[in-house]
C-alpha cells in the first residue's frame, strides 16, 4: 500500500471550488461556429480555402457541461482529489473501463526548496491547531493529527531525498453519440472513480479547454493539479496488468485487453512452477518454447523432456544437446546411476532406493505387497553385490545394472520373486533391451539439453520419463542455479500412481533447488481427476490455460475458479491465446512472438515444409547465425 499526499494544497489553486482560472472568465459560454461546405476536399483547395478549414470539423458546439464536435458528444472531468492509501496498479478500473475514454496526465515536478517551506508552515499551523485544542480541554481532531502526521514523514523524505516532489493533473474525457448517453457513461465513470475514492467533477464552463488538454497535444489548459510524492505518483502508471508487469523477467505475452505487456519473473514468486492445460494445437509447447528462448538470454538453463520431438530445431538454433533415446540410438540412463558428482558424508542410496522402488512398481505393475517387501530387499542386495551400502564412501563405485537385479530376483528363487523378474525380463533380454540396462553415459553440460523420447513406444513412455527425470534431478541437485525443466505431455507421467507421485515430489522440492518445473499436458481430465494433479496445479504459482474443450471446461473452470466469461472466452480462444495467472492475479494472455522466433517455433507441416526448402536454397548454418543474433 502506498500513500498519497493529499493534505496540502501548496499553490492555492487545486480545489474543486476554484477549479482553474478560465471558469471566472466564462461567463454563459455557449457558441457554435458552422463550417462553409464543399463538395469535396480537392474541390475546396481549389477555390482556395485554407487546409486548415478542410480539415477541421464542420461543428463545434460548446455547450457548459458539453462540447459536441460534428456528432460526437464529449464531456470532460477533472481529478480533485485521491485516497489516502492505495496500492500499485489500483487505476487499473479506469485505464480498463468499458468505454472509450480520453485520459491524460501531466506531472510537473516541483522543486524541493519551495515545498519544504510550505510543508515546515503548514506543520507548524497544525501543531499550533493540535496544542490550542489540548489548551482549550478540546479533544484534538483526529484528521489534523493523522495529516500532522503524514507531512512530518514527508518532510523527512524529502530532505533526505527519498521522495521528489510533483504536481499531477489527471483529467478524463468521454465520448458518447448523443447527451443521453454521454450522461450515461459519465454517470458510470463516475461510480467507478467513486468506488476507488477518486473525487472528480466536470470541467463545467471550460469543455472546450477539457478537450484539448485530453487530446494527445501535451497541452494542459485546464491546470488543475494535485500534490503527489514520487512513490504515489509510480502507482499510477497506467500500463499494469494486475501487477504482471514486472521490470525484471521474460515477455510472456501480451493483455489483449489493454495492450499491456506480461512480463514476469517465475523466480520471484512464492516457487517456480508452471502448469500448462489446454487442447492439442493451441500453442502450449509454443508458448514453452518462447518462453525458453527467451529466458535463454537472461541466463536460465533449460532443460526439456520432448515426447513429440518439436524442441529439436530450436534446440540446434541454440546450439544446444540433443540427447534422443531410442533402441539404436548411442545414449544410455542406468536407473541405477547414483547422483555422480560425490559430496563426502553424504549417502544418497536412501533416496534413490524410495525412486526405483516407485519407477520399478510403474514397470512391473500391479505387485502384491509380499511382492513389495521383496523388491526392497532385492533393490538393496543388488546394490550390495557392487559392493555399495550405505556408507557414502562405497557410493563412489561402479553402480549395478538392471541385469544385476533380474540375476538376484531369479537367485531368490520363491515364486513370488519368480514373478518379479519375469516382468522385467523384457529390458534384460526381451525387447526393450538398449536403453536402460547400461552405464549411463550422457550428462547435461549444455544451457539447453533436451531428452528426445519421440521414437519410444507408447508404453515405454512414462517409464523413460520417469528414469530421464530422475536423472536430471539428481543432477539438478548437485549444482545450483536457475533453471526451468520442461515436462511437455506430462500426462504420460500421470497415467500411473507411481510415477505422479514422484512427479510431485519433484513439484514439491524444485523451489529449493532454484528450479521451475514446467508441466504441459493435454488430458486435462486425467490430470485433474486425481489429487496429485491438482496437488500439482496447487503447487504452481503460474499457470497457462490456453483453449479448452467443452468436455473438459467445467473441471478446469472448477479447478482455477473461472467465471462464465472466462470459460467462454477459452473455449473461444484462437491458438496464442488463453488466461494466464500468476500468484492470486491473473490477465487474459495473447502470445506473441517476432518472425525470427516464430520459425523456431513452428511445428506447423506447411511451414516446416516451406522453411526446408528455403534452407536448401542458403547456406548450412545461417539459421544457428541468426538465433545467434536473436539470442545477443
Ligand atoms: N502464439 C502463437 N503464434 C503463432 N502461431 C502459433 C502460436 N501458438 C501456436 N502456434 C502455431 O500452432 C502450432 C501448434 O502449436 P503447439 O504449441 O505445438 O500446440 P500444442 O498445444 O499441441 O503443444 C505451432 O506449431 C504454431 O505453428
Ligand atoms: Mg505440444
């Protein structure tokens, strides 16, 4: 909350009362001036009438409470007085109102000598009120002492320099098609500066001087200002979208309502996370993108999980690793792997037993738990067979191999445990054999790392997710810096308690890791019917919903509190657009990018088509130059 200095009236010139110097010397001023007409402009010069007259128009009437120009009816209000406390933004009713308004503002700084002297006057003419009531055995006017009060704290700012002194004339303009409706509108401006406690009143008499000061002349010719100190006046300013404009951050996009621009810092918020929901096809991996190349430039790492493989292209433009897991493809996770890089003293076995209890409960499926208790104790026999126990100095050695599980299940030999290895025999010699069962040997060096998992079939989906997530975490842990982890199709992850449940645990902790992760996903019905998934969405201080469903706008709509015209507007939503919340605020959004980012950003056929053919036709590495320029 900000206070506005609103006591003192230091030039005797900004009361309502007084209202300018021009109200004196208008006396009934009413006059209306017709225009000669001609049948058209060219037509007119030629007969040598002055350009200016052509373009003028062809009334003007200035009534005393309205000036008419043609048929356009306007009225015109000044500002007389302010609240006391208010809070950033909070002009944003005005700025937003549902009719076209003229506002403008002047601010004349003042200069700081002129007004201590008047403020040291006015304190003691205060003061001298407040001792003559306690004098009298009067009980001192609690306005005066709360006034006394705020020009002694204003004093003191501005001898030490803190604040700076102004003057600030706000004057609005209406426009309406006839005298009903001008009377109509002015009466609803009128209600909504009321409710801010914004004291106004018509430039009667002096419409036409209204006029000009609100048209975009930089002309004040109705003078009617008020005091302000350098914070109150910054609250003013007039292009905030509900506190999502910051001065630090990335450009998210921009507020179709009023223009303004959404630019935030993820990592001022209470965490970093960000949820994503909406159709396939109406820009979510889109807008991710933008928002990873963008906050490429500020020095945030990022690193995706890509199930579709759309991150590829941007991914060269930055020169950033693609590490893409497929049968015949050299790049290998050990779900074994314990964290690489080694503190002393640390044991991290623990935790990674609880993980591949969970990632091995996704593989095999449903367990018994019989099952369960010997699974744990298999997992810690494995390790022992490497020579890996809980002390921390044997955690340094050579980590065990899927294979090694599957021999110690088949060793123990009860059918129970039988049946275990018999649901992983695939990764060992079945099938999916390639991937998982090998020392890892890829690592995040790069600023942008992707994780392809695109030519995976579908059911190995969730569980290479789960394995490259545990991977990045591991590794996210041990050195901390800003960073964003992008998991596009989260879904995946969702369709098995297990593998949400670590995807959560991960939500949960990123913030102390200095990490945002990003969760996209378009099975909002899925990921909104379990309580992981809105445990998620909870945990996310933004949130992106771009165009919804029928089917699914009523789970959402309940989920992020939407009213009827918000639902609305995302089931209408073009590609680009949608709502966007940060914190407790949120704006309509409306993504946009330059042509450069655009072709990275693309996924489109045609245009990937149309881009192909026209890199055939230029050099190799003019697109890798280009970002290079964008990125600079
Ligand atoms: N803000 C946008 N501006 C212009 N085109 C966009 C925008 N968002 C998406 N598109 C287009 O729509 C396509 C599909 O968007 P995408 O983000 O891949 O959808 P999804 O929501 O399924 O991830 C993109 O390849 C791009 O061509
Ligand atoms: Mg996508």
């Amino acid at each position: 909350m900000v206070k506005i200095t609103d006591f003192l009236k230091l030039k005797g010139k900004a009361s309502a009362t007084a209202g300018g110097g021009a109200q004196e010397a208008a006396v009934e001023k009413k006059s209306e001036t017709v225009k000669p007409n001609f049948s058209s402009p060219q037509n007119a010069l030629e007969q040598g009438s002055n350009p200016l007259d052509i373009i003028a128009p062809k009334q003007i009437e200035v009534d005393f409470d309205y000036l008419r120009i043609n048929n356009v009816y306007l009225r015109t209000l000044f500002i007389t007085g302010y609240p006391r406390f208010v809070s950033p933004g909070w002009l944003e009713q005005v700025i937003n109102f549902n009719a076209s308004l003229d506002i403008s503002f002047f601010i004349y700084p003042v200069e700081g000598k002129g007004v201590l002297d008047d403020l040291m006057r006015k304190v003691a003419e205060m003061e001298a009120e407040i001792y003559t009531d306690l004098e009298r055995g009067k009980i001192v006017d609690p306005a005066t002492q709360a006034k006394l009060d705020d020009a002694k704290l204003l004093q003191q700012e501005l001898v030490k320099g803190a604040e700076h002194f102004f003057q600030f004339g706000f004057y609005i303009t209406i426009r309406a098609a006839d005298v009903e409706q001008l009377n109509y509108i002015s009466k609803q401006v009128e209600a909504t500066l009321g409710s801010l406690l914004i004291g106004q009143r018509h430039a009667t008499l002096d419409m036409d001087n209204g006029f000009l000061s609100t048209a975009p002349l930089g002309l004040d010719r109705l003078s009617i200002t008020r005091n302000m100190d350098t914070t109150s006046l910054a609250t003013t300013f007039p292009l905030t979208s509900t506190e999502l404009s910051g001065d630090t951050g990335v450009l998210y996009g921009i507020n179709p309502q009023n223009g303004s621009f959404i630019i935030f810092d993820r990592f001022s918020l209470e965490n970093a996370n960000m949820t994503i929901f909406a159709t396939s096809g109406a820009g979510k991996s889109y807008f991710v993108k933008l928002e990873s190349l963008r906050s490429l430039m500020l020095g945030t790492e990022v690193i995706a999980i890509d199930p579709e493989g759309e991150y590829k292209s941007l991914c060269s433009a930055v020169d950033g690793q693609h590490i893409e897991f497929s049968f015949s493809s050299p790049s290998k996770i050990n779900p074994f792997d314990l964290a690489q890089v080694y503190e002393k003293g640390e044991s991290h076995l623990g935790l990674k037993i609880l993980s591949l209890h969970s990632l091995f409960k996704v593989i095999m499926g449903e367990i018994t738990p019989i099952q369960e208790a010997l699974l744990d104790r298999a997992i810690v026999m494995t390790y022992k067979s490497k020579g890996i126990t809980q002390d921390p100095d044997t955690q340094t050695k050579e980590p065990p191999l899927m294979e090694d599980l599957y021999k110690i299940l088949i060793g123990m030999e009860t059918p129970d445990a039988l049946d275990l290895a018999a649901r992983i025999e695939k990764f060992v010699k079945g099938s999916f054999v390639g991937i998982f069962d090998q020392q890892t040997n890829v690592s995040i060096e790069n600023p942008f790392t992707v994780f392809g998992i695109k030519e995976l079939q579908d059911a190995l989906r969730p569980i290479a997710m789960f394995i490259i997530l545990d991977f990045i975490w591991t590794r996210v842990k041990k050195d901390l810096k800003p960073r964003l982890l992008v998991v596009d199709e989260a879904w995946h992850m969702m369709r098995y308690k297990d593998s949400a449940q670590f995807l959560w645990s991960v939500v949960k902790r990123a913030r102390k890791y200095f990490l945002g992760l990003t969760t996209i996903t378009q099975d909002v019905d899925d990921f909104l019917a379990q309580d992981i998934g809105k445990a998620i969405v909870t945990n996310s201080a933004l949130r992106a919903l771009f165009k919804q469903s029928p089917a699914a706008i009523d789970k959402v709509g309940d989920v992020f509190y939407l009213s009827q015209g918000e639902r609305n507007l995302l089931l209408g939503a073009n590609v680009g657009e949608g709502i966007f919340f940060a914190g407790a605020n949120h704006t309509p959004i409306s993504v946009v990018s330059s042509p450069a980012e655009h072709k990275l950003m693309t996924t489109k056929p045609q245009e990937v088509i149309a881009q192909e053919e026209a890199s055939k036709e230029t050099e190799p590495g003019v697109a890798a130059k280009m970002v290079g320029e964008i990125t600079q």
